[in-house]
C-alpha cells in the first residue's frame, strides 16, 4: 500500500485573499499541469491528469459551506 500524504489546513482569509489563493491554484493547474505545495518544511509537487472528476458542494445552514474536489 502507498503511504498517505495529507495536508489539511485551514485559515480565515479576507475574500479577496481567498479569491487569489484560488485564482493562483487554478492558474497552476492550467499552466503547469501540476500544484505544489509547501508545509513544514517538506514541499510537494502533485501532477495533475488532463482530466479530473470536478465536484461542488454548496451547504446552508448555520454555518455555510463550498466546497471544491477535484479527483483523479
């Protein structure tokens, strides 16, 4: 079995701020073909296929949610 790299962060940004970290994500996919990412000191690069599985999620409630996943 491959050994599981996760990151899961969470941080309350200004909207715009959001907008650019996800602008800035998306711009990596298209260009590059691949994210990378840095934590802790340890940095990896995710190369991503032509295609993914594109999946949002909207929830309303109490608190309110979107949610984006792309999958391969």
């Amino acid at each position: 079995m491959d050994e599981l790299f996760e990151i899961d962060q969470t941080q309350r940004l200004r909207r715009e701020e959001a907008a650019a970290r996800l602008r800035a994500l998306a711009d990596a996919l298209e260009r590059h073909n691949s994210v990378t990412f840095e934590r802790g000191g340890h940095r990896i690069t995710v190369d991503v296929p032509a295609e993914v599985e594109l999946k949002v999620e909207v929830e309303i409630g109490d608190t309110n949610e979107l949610e984006i996943e792309l999958t391969w």
